[in-house]
C-alpha cells in the first residue's frame, strides 16, 4: 500500500485483514510504525469494524497475516486469542464492567494477565490520573458521564501496555460538547502512547485531528491511503471527496488542459494528461442567473437540487452535465432567488480546478 | 339491544373464567381449612417425619450445587454458541421438563440400573446407585436441571456480547470471564434458575419413587411420606403439605419481579 510508511524495526505493525462478512469480502492491508496513528474512514457497513475486530483476534481472519513488531498473530493458519495478544480495544459504547469501579474496570486487564492485585491497582491509579480521572476511581460506571466512561474506557485498554490499540468509534456516542472535549484528552493521551493505534471513524474530524495515517475502506477495500494533507488535496473516490468536501471527476485529460469527463468537458490551467481526477472546491464556484461572459472559464447550465445552510453561507448541489456542489453566501441566494428545480449558471475559473493523475 | 348482546357473552365467557379459577383455588384453600394448626410443629417433629425431611433438604441442596457446578457452564455454551446444533441441545434438555416422571425414572434405571448403560460398569466394582439417596440426588437433578440451565441461559443471552470481547482483549480467559463478569452481571438469574430448580427439586415424586423407591431415612423424602402417611395417618400428610405449600410461596416470592409481574 503506497504511502504507508514501512513497519519500523522493533515495532510498529504489518497487517493484511482478508475476510467474509456478510455479503462484503473484506481485504485492508496496513501498516504502521509505533506510535503512529492510523485513521480507518468508510461508510457504515463497509469492513472497518470487521477489520479491527480482526486485528484483535475476535473475528478469524480468512487469509493475510497480522504482525505486532516481531511477534506473529495471525498468518491466515494460526491465530493467537485475544488474551494471547497485546492488544487494546475500546468500543464506541465505553463498555465498562457495569458491576465494578472505575479503579477495577481498569484493574481488570494488569489482573487478568497475571499482575498481584496490588500492582495491579497502582497501576490502574496511574491509567485513571493520566486521564484525569484520579478522583472518581471509586466510582461505578453508571455514576460517571458518558465522556468520563469513555475515558475510562480509554485508561482501560491501555493499562496493559498494549502494542496495538484499537479504538472503534470511540467518541461516536457522545454529546457533541462532550465529544470536543474529549477528542483532545483522547489526542492528549495518544501523543504519549509508543505503540500503533488504529482509529475506526466516521467522523471526519476525529480523523483529522487524531490520525497521521488515513486510510478509506469502501465495500471492504481499501479506496484510498494517506496523509491527511495528501487526501485532503487529492481524493481519489466519491466518498473521500465527500469526507473532504470537495467536487471531484474521473475523467480523461490533454496537455490542452481540457478535462472530457462521462458527460461534460472541464477546463484547467493545470493540465495531466491521460486518465485523471480533476477537482473543484465549492468555494470557487459562483452562481449566476445569465450566462457569465469573460476569461477562459467553465460555464455549465444546471438545475438546483438543493439547498442547505451551512452557518452564513449556504450549500447548493446541482446537477446536470457537470454535477456541482457550490458553496454560496446567503446573500446571493437571496438577490438571485435561489430555488430548488431552478435552472442557473455555475462559472468556475480554470484556474481553480485541479487535476492529477488517476 | 346493548344490553341484550352484552350479558350473554359475559356469562359465555365469565362463568368458564370462574370455573378455571374455582378448580385452581378450591384444592388450596381445603388442605388449609383441614389443616390442624395447632398441631403441625409436633407433627413435623415425629421420628418419621424428621428423617424425610433431613433428606429431602440434603438431596435438594445437593442437586441445587450439581445444578450451579454443571448447569452454568452449559447455560454459558448454549448462550454463546451460534451452531444450527445448539437450538437440538437446547430442545434436548427441555424433554425433562415435560416428560412424565415415571418415564424419567424409568430412563434412570436403564442408565444406572444393575444391567444399565452406565450401571452394569459400576456393578463390578460393587458399586450400586439404584435406591440409594445418591439415586434420589439423581432423580432430582434429572428434573430439575433444565429448569436451571434454561433460566440462566435466558440471562446470560441478554449480555452484550462485546463484553466478552473487551475482556479478552484485556488478557481474560473464558474462566476468568466467567468467574469475574459473566456470572457476577446474571447473578439474579441464576438466583431464580436456583430457585425454580430447587422447587421442582424439592416437590419430585415420580421420578424418585420409580428409581429411588421409598426407604424411610434413605430415599424417602417428604412428597413420597405425604403418599405413605396419607393411608396411615392423614394428619400429619395434611401438616407436611402445608410446610411445601409455605415453601413454594416462599420460592414465588423470590422469583416474584423476575417471573412474575
């Protein structure tokens, strides 16, 4: 997989995730150097969940392998347990033993591998304080907030010094409030961990302000990996683009810098050549009633097919030869009396479409 | 009109209603109208009566514990299991529950029996279970156990199954699982399977006279000295069923909240 950084010497993980589930054939391959965050994005239904519960060692894979720095887990023949691995997991709902304090919840792993009660306790003490949740370790689940269970979900499935942590979804059941806050004690926490930490989201925020690593998994394979500035900058699928908020085309360039896509032609000052993906910011779209003359530029007559607001501007996807989503002030949507069914003018410069190699 | 339609189809349905109700009440409220009060504790005090009860309080405890030491790890494998097998096991371990005890008992002496199954093995080494207490204990947990395993695996099925996951990520093995979460958060249904068990248990008769027989201080527990007594002196039957009438009240009200509403 282009881009992924290569497993570093005494660490770091090496892993190929092939499976069944339900109607999807999964394949993810990822690798990580410790300490490095890996942000898996995808649609709901997709194979990221498959993926991590793999990585633990609760589902089976097919075929494909999981390496943690020199140790084998998986080579698609034997597969260690998941309390044969070293490992943390921590699930969207926290999870926690619903019978035992905070203290114990994280107590539970050092106990179950081995470590005396009180060693264990001293270091869950020291899980719970980095978390900062030292004063509510006599506390039991139900009595704390739900930012306050996922860090202690967090403390958990950290306290047995795991190679690989596996969060899925972890602030997806917070309050909006609550989940801010809580992304920067979880990235807080992060920048101290040395091991590899997968990150399953959906959240394109979570993911881009936790991970250093991206990687897309659509209908179980991987669509597109990177940094987070290159996946920004390039998608290279529909939902990718999405997640970014840009408009992006597959289509077929010359050194012309016309751009033929299935059924429009776009014009850049940025030409490739040969099969590319050329993009549009909404922002760099304007929207007239009259067709605009001028400099060299795109000019697509489309029908509106929504509207939102967005804070004081407003989005407005259109379709036509050119499907388009355009960013606008509120504004103008009012002195051009934007509706919905409406046929208008959208006007790109070439100079702001981009265009790379697909 | 209205009132012409209406009478009719309350007493086509109210009067069945009653008589249902009048055959489940009436038996009850006879035994305690011919109940001597008074004369009850002396009664449960007699030479005859005391033995069957020590009896029939060890065997039912003992099959209580084999219930909590074997039902729980089987409830525990019919609760996680996804097999198409396991819906056979769990139709299996039902056919107690509605096979008539002497059938059950019947069973019992073709495995343990002198020429049983499993009996004809033990006989060699001068070993015999049929009509010992230890055949009792067996009887009991014969009906007793699926009421047992089917509570708890109720229970236990109602745990979120990522729970397990998240305790073996942290290193638990399914013992420790087990041991530390899994039973602790189905504690109360276990405490119901326990008692619905220990009920049953405690009310068996067919099954114990069939392959127990009825050896007072052996195998003679209480329903089986209310048979005996009732020829002899019907008294003390009558004093001995109020005690397991009180009990069985006692075990609905633990389930009571649980089973009932």
């Amino acid at each position: 997989m282009s881009g992924a950084g290569a497993a570093a010497p005494g660490g770091g993980l090496d892993a190929r995730v092939r499976l069944s589930r339900g109607a999807i054939e999964v394949d993810v391959a990822l690798t990580a150097a410790p300490g490095q965050v890996i942000g898996v994005l995808g649609p709901n239904g997709g194979g990221k969940t498959s993926t991590l519960l793999a990585l633990a060692g609760v589902l089976a894979l097919a075929d494909g392998h999981v390496h943690v720095g020199a140790r084998v887990w998986d080579d698609g023949r034997r597969r260690l347990q998941p309390e044969q691995r070293a490992v943390g997991l921590m699930l969207a709902d926290s999870l926690l033993f619903p019978h035992l304090r905070a203290l114990d919840n994280v107590a539970f792993g050092p106990r179950s591998r081995g470590v005396d009660r009180h060693r264990a306790r001293d270091r869950a003490r020291t899980e719970l304080d980095r978390v900062g949740l030292a004063a509510h370790a006599a506390a039991r689940p139900r009595e704390l907030s739900s930012g306050q269970q996922a860090r202690v979900a967090l403390a958990r499935a950290l306290a047995t010094d795991p190679a690989l942590l596996l969060l899925d979804e972890p602030l997806s059941a917070l309050d909006p409030d609550t989940r801010a806050r809580t992304r920067s004690d979880l990235a807080t926490r992060l920048t101290a961990y040395d091991g590899v930490t997968v990150l399953v989201t959906h959240d394109p925020l979570d993911a881009l302000t936790l991970a250093d690593h991206l990687v897309f998994v659509e209908d179980g394979q991987v669509t597109q990996a990177g940094t987070p500035a290159e996946v920004l900058t390039e998608p290279r699928s529909t939902y990718v683009a999405t997640v970014v908020g840009l408009n992006l085309y597959a289509g077929q360039g010359d050194s012309h810098g016309h751009v033929v896509t299935a059924d429009g032609l776009i014009v850049t000052t940025s030409p490739t050549e040969g099969p590319v993906w050329a993009t549009i910011p909404p922002s760099a779209v304007s929207l007239h009633r009259h067709e605009p003359e001028g400099s060299p530029r795109n000019t697509w007559r489309l029908r509106i097919a929504s509207v939102t607001m967005q804070g004081q501007s407003a989005r407005v996807g259109l379709l036509g030869d050119v499907p388009l989503t355009a960013e606008v002030t509120l504004e103008s949507v009012t002195s051009l009396g934007l509706q919905v069914g409406q046929d208008v003018w959208a006007a790109v410069k070439a100079t702001e479409v981009r265009t790379y190699p697909r | 009109m209205r009132y012409a339609a209406r009478w009719p189809s309350r007493l086509a349905l109210g009067v069945p209603a009653a008589l249902a109700l009048l055959l489940l009440v009436v038996p009850l409220v006879a035994l305690l109208l011919r109940a001597d009060w008074a004369r009850i504790p002396t009664d449960l005090a007699t030479p005859t009566v005391l033995p069957a009860l020590r009896l029939s309080l060890t065997t039912t405890s003992v099959t209580a514990v084999l219930c909590l030491l074997l039902g729980t790890p089987l409830a525990w494998f019919l609760a996680r299991s996804e097999l198409r097998a396991t819906s056979w096991v769990r139709a299996l371990i039902t056919v107690p529950l509605v096979l008539p005890p002497v059938v059950g008992g019947v069973a019992l002496l073709m495995t343990w029996g002198r020429n049983g199954l499993i009996g004809q093995h033990l006989t060699p080494f001068g070993i015999q279970i049929p009509f010992t207490t230890v055949a009792v204990v067996l009887a009991e947990t014969f009906v007793a156990m699926p009421y047992y395993v089917l509570a708890v695996e109720g229970a236990m099925r109602g745990l979120d199954p990522r729970l397990e996951s998240v305790a073996r990520t942290l290193g638990a093995s399914d013992l420790r699982y087990l041991r530390t979460v899994g039973i602790p958060l189905v504690l109360p249904g276990i405490a119901s399977g326990l008692a619905l068990a220990w009920a049953r248990a405690l009310g068996e008769f067919g099954a114990t006279i069939t392959f127990a027989g009825n050896f007072p201080g052996r195998t003679q527990t209480l329903p089986l000295l209310v048979y005996v007594e009732l020829e002899h002196d019907p008294q003390v039957a009558i004093s001995i069923s109020i005690m397991l009438l009180a009990v069985s009240v006692l075990v609905l009200g633990v389930l009571r909240g649980r089973w009932l509403r």
